[in-house]
C-alpha cells in the first residue's frame, strides 16, 4: 500500500469518526435509527459482563420478568464494538468508531475490487460513489448492520476477483460467514455459490471461461463450505448452549415471515402512495405483535392473492425509486436520482462487461440471494442495497471510469498531434 493511499484512508477516516462521533451525540435517534438500541444493548453487556444480554424489554417480545441472552439478533455486531468498548468505556462512542472504521474499509475494499474489474480509475469512481451515494452516505452515519454487512459482502466480491488459489474460496468462505453473523440472510450464499460452481462446470463453453472440472469445483467449494462453517460454529454453539438450538440466524424468523407476508402488507404494495403503504405495513407490523400466525395467515389469503404480493415485494426489491410520499419531497428526489444514475452506470457496466459472463453471472448469484430472502420474507429497501446496489456501484464504476479515461485520452491526443 503506497503513502498516498494511506494518508487518503486516514483522512477519510477522520472524516467518518467526525461525521460519526457528532451525529452519535447530537442526533442519537437518528444514528440508533436502524435496531441500533438493541445493537448498543449487546455492546453495553459485553463491556460490562462480557456477555450478550438483550437489555430491556423490547415491543415485539413475549413479556419477560429478566434479562434474557440476545436471541434476536446474531452477536457478531456486538462482539467487535464491545471489543472497543471495552477500551473506551463509552457504548455510543465505540458505536461511533466503530461504524467509521467499516465505512473507511468498505470505500478501501470497493475500490480494490473496482481497480481489479476497471483499473485505478473505475477504483476510484466506486468508492466514491459508495462513499457519497445517500443511501451509502446514510449507513455510515448510523449504529445498525448494513455497514459491516456490506463491508463483508464487498470482501466476498473482492475475494472472486482474485486468481484461482485455495486462500481464494478461504477468504470468500469467512466473509460470508461473517456477514451471516451479522445478517442471517447471507446463510443462503452456502447453497447459491455451490449452484454457482456447478452452472460454471456445466456452462463453461457459453461463459467463455476456463471452467473448472467437476473434481477442482467440487473441492474448491468443500474449502468454501469449510471455511464458513467453521468461522459461523460458535455462533451455533452459543445459541445451542443457551437455546438448545444450533440454528445461526436468531428467533425473528416466524415474526418476519408474518411481517412480510399478511393481507396488510399486500395492500401496503398495492399503494398508490409512500403515506398509504406506510400505513398499511404499520398496521401488519402492528397484528404481528399481537399473534404469529404467518402460515395460518398465508393459507387464508390464497395463492392468487399471495403470488401478487409476492411479485409486488420483488418489484418493489428492484425499482430504483422509493415510493413518493414515504420521505420528503426533497429526500425522495435525492434518493430518485442518485438511484436512476446508479442503475443506469450499471447497466452500461454490464454491456461493457458482457465478455466477463462469469463475474456477471456471479454478481447476479449476490442479487438473487436477497432478492429471494426478501421477497419470501420481509422488505424494506434498506435490504435491498447490498445485494442490488453494491454490484451496482463497481458495474457503475466501470461504467464511469471508463468515459473519464476516453475523455481524458481525447484531450491529450491534440496536444500531442501539435507536437
């Protein structure tokens, strides 16, 4: 790494812990926003105690006379910020630091993965772009777990780029596993990279690529498949010692199926407005708490009612605009149009990408897991971005990068010719 990347990171740095620390204790309930109190009440137990305890009583809970341990969401979050904790003493201000540091890695990580794809420039143009995009720009400034969640997904993207090694599908493995332990909808990468290996031995010819046998994918994905279960086993562990479950991804999933998939939700996507959708999702949010009955509830809709729920929720995954009416008039231009250029880029990455089938095809294995999770379950467009927009900013950074280096060739080409 050479002095000047160092000193950029640092400064970036310094401008997320700034931006971080201030938000953190001035604007708590915005830097909390996303679940971040339950997070933070992970990091104040294990600062104290070292355990994961999940604090008080929380709406959508059974009540409780006692603290209980965290069933509700994977630790991973809790452990790494309680690690700094630990050293500062100070919850918000670890959450703050800690939210920096996996801003600052993610512009880093991106940009190596966008230098591998596009040279130094489409490096450059992504970690930008994921650095100052809003929805991106949002993230950083808040204590929840899409940050790390896409550090770890960037450091599975970055991992594919890399020349056929064992460390490779190493690498690829723990990432994963770690950004299960902080969302568990990354458990569906397991089976979707074995689909992935056994299309490339199958398809090889059409990906123009030099696929591999059936023998080296096979061994390349058991190494994956180590990997991951090895770095995800003490969360099974954890949760088979308090729970009696080796289950990884925490006790949300009943409560988010009947979220995602109730008559209010229906109506909520069939809304002609932000207002209206966010009244009817309120209101299934709402029953959710009272009862859990989603396969009881999903059996009385019909298959008809719920099979248009269904593609309305997969729509609302891919549209590149948030509806009108759920944000301010100038938040939802701002997101509108970031997210039309953004898709755009990206699709004109694909085109230019078109001899790369393989890395596209794999790019498209990342969309398809949330795609599907969120479709099935519940959806916000928060969960979308990962695995949508994360692609989307290296498609689109080689998308621009590209036009900057034409441009750039044209202006000197005169000068040169004169000489």
């Amino acid at each position: 790494m050479s002095l000047r990347t160092v000193v950029c990171l640092l400064l970036l740095l310094l401008a997320h812990l700034a931006a971080d620390w201030f938000i953190a204790e001035r604007h708590p309930d915005f830097f909390l926003h996303d679940d971040g109190n339950e997070y933070l009440a992970g990091v104040r137990s294990f600062m104290e105690n070292g355990t994961f305890m999940a604090g008080e009583e929380r709406y959508y809970e059974a009540p409780r006379t006692r603290d209980i341990p965290e069933a509700f969401r994977p630790p991973l979050l809790a452990f790494l910020t309680g690690l700094l904790a630990k050293i500062l003493r100070n919850p918000p201000a670890a959450a703050a630091v800690f939210t920096a540091l996996s801003a600052t890695l993610l512009a880093w990580t991106v940009f190596l993965a966008g230098k591998r794809l596009g040279g130094t420039c489409t490096g450059l143009i992504s970690a930008a772009i994921v650095t100052f995009h809003p929805l991106f720009l949002t993230f950083s400034l808040r204590f929840s777990s899409e940050c790390f969640f896409l550090l770890m997904l960037a450091v599975f993207i970055l991992a594919w780029t890399w020349t056929e090694s064992r460390r490779k599908y190493i690498i690829m493995g723990a990432a994963a596993a770690l950004a299960c332990g902080v969302r568990p909808t990354a458990l569906l990468l397991l089976p979707a990279f074995g689909v992935l290996q056994l299309i490339r031995c199958a398809c090889g010819r059409f990906l123009a690529d030099n696929a591999p046998n059936i023998k080296k994918a096979l061994a390349d994905y058991a190494v994956y498949v180590a990997a991951f279960l090895l770095l995800l086993s003490p969360l099974c562990i954890r949760n088979h010692i308090n729970y009696g479950s080796w289950n990884p991804s925490g006790c949300l999933g009943g409560f988010n199926l009947f979220v995602g998939n109730n008559r209010d939700n229906a109506l909520a996507y069939r809304a002609s407005g932000g207002t209206e959708f966010l009244e009817h999702q309120n209101d299934g949010w709402n029953r959710a708490i009272k009862f859990a009955k989603a396969m009881e509830e999903i059996r009385s809709m019909g298959a008809g009612e719920f099979c248009r729920m269904s593609a309305a929720k997969a729509w609302h995954f891919i549209r590149p605009w948030p509806l009108h009416g759920a944000h301010p008039r100038t938040v939802f231009w701002l997101i509108t149009l970031s997210e039309l250029l953004l898709f755009a880029g990206g699709a004109a990455g694909i085109v230019l990408l078109k001899k790369k089938r393989t890395l596209l095809l794999f790019l498209l294995m990342i969309l398809c897991v949330g795609w599907s999770a969120h479709t099935f379950v519940h959806l916000q467009m928060r969960h979308r971005v990962p695995f949508l927009d994360l692609p989307l900013v290296l498609l689109a950074g080689v998308t621009f990068g590209r036009m900057i280096e034409t441009g750039w060739n044209r202006l000197k080409t005169p000068r040169t010719s004169a000489r």
